[in-house]
C-alpha cells in the first residue's frame, strides 16, 4: 500500500523517515487541491458608477447581505469581493449620498464582472449634529481659509490642453412606444445606439462633438485666449456656434462664492458665506497614494434656494479640494432642469500648488413633466499640459486684439480618425461612437430633413425651398384699422444661394386703401475675417411708431397683433419711403462701426397731423437726406450670427452706443439742415445672492431747422396688452415727441429671494421683480411752434421739461412660462381739452408676456 494511503493510525508506527516522506507528500496533496477548494469561493470583480454622470464613485461600500462581510471601493471605484459560498447571495453596494442598491446574484461562476449604478438621493436631508464639536464645519472653514492659495484661478498667468467633449442623450426613453409611432419607423435603426450598459433605465445617444484646444490665460489684466486645433461638430458649419463649443465660454470654478449656470445664481459650498446656506458633516477619512484625505459632505439648510447637496475630498496637509461633486437641490429655482450635477477634479503639483484635472457637467432637460422623454446634456473637460507663468504664454496672448479671443485654426475640422484617435485625452465609448455614425446617416435620410422643415417651419414660421425661403407664416394674413385686412408674403435667399450674399423682399397689400406696399435688401459680407459688410434697401411701408425693424415688438403685420389691442386708442401711421445704404466695419465681436445714408420721403394719416401742415416745401412733401454714423462697443461680448440676424451674447460688461447724424440740405433737391447725437449704455450684472439687474440708460440732443415730429425722437408707447420691455406700455404711440431728452429702463430680478421668505412660497417656482422706467424731456420753441398744434382727435405732446415716469412690478415664471405686470403710469400734467373720440389715456394696466427661461 502506498505510504500517503496507510491508515493514519500506522503513522506512529512508522520510522522518522517514513513520517517525513509522508508529510512531504500530504502537503504536496493539500497544495495540489487548494485551487479545486478556492475555486468554491466566487470572485467578483466591478466598478461603482454614477447612473446620472457616468461617473465612477470611490470607497463605496460593498457587502454581501448573507454572508455580512464586505470591503470598500478604490479611489477609482473599482471593487474585487469573494463570496464565502456557492449558490445565492445579495451583493450590497452604499455611498453617502447615493440611495442603497441591492443587487441578487447567483454565484455558480469562478469569476463574475459587474456594473453596479448608484441614483442619487433628491437632497439627502438636514444633517443632524448632536455635539456642539461640529468637525465638518471645522474642515469647512479651513477650506474657506486657504482659498485664497489652493484656487486655480490665483495663478498669474498659465496655459493648457483642453480636450472638450460634449454629448446629448435622451433619457427615458421607451423602445416599445417609438416602435409604435408610424411617423419614427423610418428612424428604427437608432435603437441599435441605446446604451447598452444599463438596460434597466436606458438611454439614447443622439449627438457628440468633440474639440481640441490650446488656452492661454492671465489674470492682471483678466486675458484669455483658445485656439482650437481639432473639432467635430456633426456638421455644424456655422462659426460663431463652433467657437461656443470650446472651453472659455463653459467655465465653472467651484472655489467661487457664487456660480452661474443656465444663467441662474447657485451658492458653492466653498462660499464664504456657505455656512448661511449649507450643513457641513465630516465623514470618514481616506489615504491616496499615501496621502490623508477628509470627506466632506454638505446639504441645503432651507429648501427654495438655489444650492447643492453632495460631497469633496479634501487634502488633509493644503485644505485643498481633491475632488468635488455638486448635485442640484430638487426646489432651486430653474426651470426644465429636473437634475444636474458638477463634479470637478484637482491634481496637486510638486510646487504644492493645486491645477484642474476634469470637469464634467451634466444635466438633465425635460420639456415636458418630469418622468417624461428628457435630454441629459453632458460635458466633459480634461485638462493636460498644464503651464504656469511662463514666457510663451503672454507671447501667445499678445496676439489678441482685445482680451478675450477664440480662434479656429484652419483646417481645425479636417482632422482625420487617427489624428482623433491618438490625441483625444479619453477614447469615446462604443455607444458613442456610434452616435457619429447614425448623425450621418440621419443628415442624409429625405425624412430627416422633411422634420426637420416643418418643426422649424412652425417654430422659426419660415419654409426653406433649397435657395429660397418663404415666411414668416403669421405675417401672411393680419388686419389694422388703416388697412383692414392685410397680406404679405416674403422671400429670401439660404446659404445654399451664398454664404456671403442675403437677399430678402417683400410684396403686401392693403384691401382698405387699395395700395401695395414692400420691401426689397441685400447685405453682403465680404469673405475672409476683416469684418466689413454691406447694405442697401428700399421701403415703401405702413410704420405705427418705428416698430417695423424692431424685432422685440409684436408689429402691427401680425396676425395676433389686433387680438390683444388696447381699447379706445385708434392707430396711427405714417407711409414711408425709405432708401437706405450701409457699410459696417467689425473688430470682433468688441467694436463696430456702420456709415449710412438714407432718404426718406413721408406721409401721414389721419388721426396724425396732415403732412400739408407741418411741410415747408410747395409741393407739400416731407422728405429728409440723412448721413449717420454708428458706433458700437461691447468688451467681452460673444455673437452668434444667422443670415437674418444675430444673438449677441454681452456678459455682465457694459455696452456702449453712439450715433451722430446730419441732415443733408437741398440733396437731390430738398431735405432739412440738422444734427443728432444719441448714447446709450446697457448691461446686465447679478447682485450676489440679490437676483440681476437690467438697466438701459439713454439720451440724444437734435439741433438745427426746425424739424416735422417724424424726424424728432417719438418716444415709445405701447397699444397692446402684451408687454414691450423696450416701450412705455401705458404710453400711447406718437403721444410724445422731444429733441432734447434723457432717460433710464431699470429691472431689479429678486428672482426668489423675496419670496422665500414666505415659508409657504418656497417650494413655488414663481419668481417676482420690479422696474422703472422713465423719460425726460423737451422741445425747442421752433420745434414746438411747427409740432404742437391742436389737430382734430389728436395732440402730439411735449414732456415740457418734465419726466415721464412708469413704475412696475408683477410675477414671473407662472407655469414656466408666462410674466404679468402691474404698471403705473406717472405722467406731467396736462391741459385738459374735451375732444370727441379722444384717445384713452390709462394710469394703471395689466400686462402679459410669453417667454422660455431656465
């Protein structure tokens, strides 16, 4: 028999060299079955991931429920767990801030992979501190403490690549209704793109693009510069919306006191007045790589205001911030933003000093109630090469023209799939890849861009037919007491005519007074990047009171215009026959300059003066020759240019207008002798943790002949119900003229600052402000000698040195979207003279307005 198969009894009977042999071979046994028994034990492997960021969470708790053994999580939130045993278990995965998931699984493998998904908890409730010793505040005010050494920002000057990656996704999202819907099975081939990774709540990807910076910055004075050398936009072609895609105009710094995101005012938990604002906690403590690290945890004190709920890391040694992640209280104030989430990551130099490593920002948007179809916007930002104070970067900024500039390197969107391959700082993930993919292939699909047409058609109200389009629909058919009914009809050029070409016209006619009217234009802009455009058109139209070209009214050619009419104020119009001629120069988006020159022939209708009263010519016409400059200066701000017009983007830098223009006597034959100045200045800033302020404020002289009221300043009334920010809205049109006047709009915004102070308004998204609006102004004794004559059931009006004054406050944000105000209108007073259908004057009115606001 062989010696390791005898009975264990004969083991004592055996000789030293036998006991020996056979503990050699007994332990040879046991090692030879160790990995049979280990390979009883299941080994799980997995991450921790952030369903909302897709972000990984690190030192996350992980046990198993039955056998109650488990382990934590890495910084990177990577995780390895044995079971105890075969058959059946319940894996328990738990981060602070995160709601518990239980996840069953059957362990009949060696070795098993997981994803496991967190939700975050909707505010994770007050934090209790039963101890007067409140360490988490403590650690809160050492962060708050060295701020000012461990901020990014404090750096002189410094430089780095920025990889910008930005995405769009549509969250719940049902494959069983999209199947049902006859009008999407031509679009069947996205649901191969729904993410795969997370069946339970899937998702959609729809959209990506990526860009590849190098930026500049420098602090004394505040210079910033991003050149961008690789991007991908899906096809985007417009400038000004790629040079938006990059990173200077998408920067969040968590140190600041106070961040704004989708225009809206949040407190950081770094804020020096955080303490007002949030509950501290101090939780455990970590090493990475060696090094002591603190977590802290915050929550909101008081629901309605605009704060976070969430957690950092902060280093033990500098009270730096490691890493931060920011989630959106549930009752702040914005709307369309069911979550959103910030986290932000630091990396400590050698220098001790801290640099950003990633940003990521990700929101989700919904349209419609919250559980319903949404988009989930993210963006990523890693940043690599980081440089400070040297000499190539002040080389770099002194290539700007003014302090801030964003360029596009040529051939910036020719960069090939290896290019993007090797020089992307994180490679795409396959569902993202495939988005690239299903873009180009919806861009080219007939359907596609049949739905595409006729959204915008009935957004925009314009239709596109290749070169040409036609609309605005809602200007087709309209109706005022001039000419009764009305029609009109538009046509223009698209960028398939010419990138640097636009024509437009117009045909209307009136079925009252029998007459056509229109419009014909072109604007050209001379390619390349010197900035000089030109224009020129012809008017012959109907104008109640300069409204025709301001794209903020609602104009009298509208169809809904004469539904929501003041009553008992008859319209009045001048016809103008205007030509016009300019030339505009841009440096950028900071300053421009426009030379015109326009001739203008009017008319008048009645209840207005007759033009035969107010003309010094035989022939009785009115007909100015004018020459004008206009200047424009705007620091800081950024444009987005369409063909019709452009979005202009001012930040909280003020914006200064200036125009001079001259009358040109005796051109082509007549005209009058006269000069106008105009300034204006206009900005918009926030009154930390006060809301935001507007505020408009204007003045003009004109000198020279004695002037008909059509080439004075006619200052701007409203006649309908539906509320003009730019008007006087309980100011009749053409109730006002001046040549010398001075004035200011004002809009204070609380937003909900005031109404949170109602315990039983906090959890209401109403918002509420207040504004004046005011005038002064006067008129020469020549100009009022020719103007202020009593005309029947009319009286154009002079201020006589007096101010005109409206005071308003109201309820914003009703359903989201609707704004009433309560005006009240303070005029100088008047002589009183009883005339038969006189215009109504009101001193109080109630006013609407419908617009889309975060």
């Amino acid at each position: 028999m062989p010696l390791f198969l005898q009975q264990p009894a004969d083991l004592f009977a055996m000789s030293s060299r036998q006991r020996i042999i056979f503990c050699v071979f007994f332990n040879l046994f046991l090692l030879g079955l160790a990995p049979a028994l280990l390979a009883q034990r299941t080994v799980v492997q997995g991450t921790v991931t952030n369903h909302f960021t897709k972000e990984r969470i690190p030192f996350a708790s992980v046990s198993w429920k039955k056998a109650g053994r488990g382990i934590i999580s890495d910084s990177a939130g990577n995780f390895t767990i044995h079971a105890t045993r075969r058959g059946s278990d319940t894996l328990l995965v738990s981060s602070v801030g995160f709601q518990t998931v239980a996840l069953p699984l059957v362990l009949s493998k060696d070795t098993m992979e997981v994803t496991v998904f967190l939700e975050n908890t909707r505010d994770a409730g007050e934090v209790v501190v039963k101890s007067k010793y409140n360490r988490g505040l403590l650690w809160w005010r050492k962060i708050v403490a060295n701020k000012p050494i461990n901020n990014p920002y404090k750096q002189e000057s410094y430089s780095y690549e920025l990889y910008n990656k930005v995405e769009i996704d549509i969250d719940n999202f049902s494959r069983k209704k999209f199947e049902q819907y006859k009008l999407l099975k031509p679009f069947g081939f996205v649901l191969d793109n729904i993410d795969s990774v997370s069946e339970d709540k899937p998702f959609l990807p729809i959209f990506i693009t990526e860009s590849i910076s190098d930026c500049y910055f420098a602090t004394k004075p505040l210079r910033e510069r991003e050149e961008i050398k690789a991007i991908k936009t899906n096809g985007i072609k417009n400038e000004s919306i790629m040079q938006n895609l990059g990173g200077l105009s998408q920067r969040i710094n968590s140190y600041d006191n106070y961040m704004t995101l989708f225009g809206k005012e949040f407190i950081s938990p770094l804020s020096a007045v955080g303490d007002r604002y949030y509950d501290y906690r101090g939780a455990d403590t970590q090493y990475i790589a060696g090094e002591r690290y603190l977590h802290l945890l915050f929550t909101p004190k008081r629901e309605g205001e605009n704060t976070f709920s969430g957690d950092c890391w902060v280093h033990h040694g500098s009270w730096g911030i490691k890493k931060i992640t920011l989630n959106m209280s549930s009752s702040a104030s914005i709307n369309f933003v069911n979550r959103l989430s910030v986290i932000q990551e630091f990396s400590r130099r050698s220098d001790s000093s801290w640099v950003f490593t990633k940003d990521k920002f990700v929101a989700e948007l919904s349209p419609l109630k919250k559980d319903k179809l949404a988009f989930i916007a993210r963006r990523t930002s890693l940043y690599n090469n980081i440089r400070m104070n040297e000499p190539f970067i002040a080389e770099a900024l002194e290539k700007n023209v003014h302090n801030e500039k964003i360029v596009i390197q040529e051939g910036a969107q020719d960069k090939d799939t290896s290019y993007w391959r090797i020089h992307r700082a994180e490679p795409l993930s396959k569902n993202e890849e495939k988005v690239y993919k299903m873009i180009d292939t919806l861009q080219k699909m007939p359907v596609f861009k049949k739905y595409v047409d006729v959204a915008t058609f009935i957004v925009d109200g314009r239709k596109q037919l290749g070169k040409i389009e036609i609309g605005p629909w809602f200007k087709w058919i309209s109706g005022n007491q001039l000419e009764k009914v009305r029609l009109r009809f538009d046509v223009a050029t698209t960028k398939l005519f010419s990138e640097q070409l636009w024509l437009h016209g117009y045909m209307a006619y009136g079925f009252r007074d029998k007459t056509f009217k229109g419009k014909g234009e072109f604007t050209y802009k001379f390619p390349g990047n010197q900035g000089y455009s030109v224009h020129a058109s012809y008017t012959q139209d109907l104008d109640n009171g300069r409204t025709r070209s301001n794209d903020e009214d609602i104009t009298t050619d509208n169809l809904f215009s004469q539904l929501i009419r003041r009553p008992g104020i008859r319209q009045k119009f001048l016809l103008e026959k205007e030509a016009k001629v300019w030339v505009q120069k841009e440096w950028g988006n900071v300053f421009s300059a426009r030379v015109s020159l326009t001739r203008t022939d009017f008319t008048t209708y009645a209840p207005l003066p007759p033009k035969e009263m107010l003309s010094r010519n035989d022939d009785h016409t009115i007909t100015s020759s004018e020459i004008g400059l206009k200047l424009r200066y705007s620091p800081g701000a950024r444009v987005i240019r369409t063909k019709r017009r452009e979005f202009r983007l001012n930040g909280e830098n003020p914006t200064l207008e200036a125009g001079l223009y001259a009358g040109i006597p005796d051109f082509l034959g007549d005209g009058y002798r006269y000069q106008k100045l105009t300034l204006a200045l206009t900005q918009a800033f926030r009154i930390p943790r006060w809301g935001k302020i507007n505020y408009r404020v204007f003045g003009g002289k004109i000198f020279g002949d004695p002037l008909p009221f059509m080439l004075l300043e006619i200052h701007p009334g409203n006649e309908i119900y539906y509320y003009n920010k730019n008007s006087f809205n309980l100011m009749n049109r053409f109730e006002y003229i001046s040549d010398r006047y001075a004035g200011i709009f004002l809009e204070h915004d609380f937003e909900k600052k005031l109404l949170n102070l109602l315990p039983f308004m906090r959890k209401t998204s109403l918002r509420q402000f207040w504004n004046v609006k005011a005038v002064w102004g006067d008129l020469s004794k020549a100009d009022k000698l020719l103007n202020l004559q009593d005309f029947p059931n009319y009286r154009l009006r002079s201020l006589r040195g007096n101010g005109y004054v409206e005071l308003g406050t109201g309820i914003d944000n009703i359903f989201r979207y609707f704004r009433v105000d309560l005006v009240w209108r303070f005029a100088p007073p008047q002589q009183v003279v009883t005339l038969p259908n006189r215009n109504s004057i009101n001193k109080f009115g109630v006013f609407g307005s419908f617009h889309l606001q975060f």
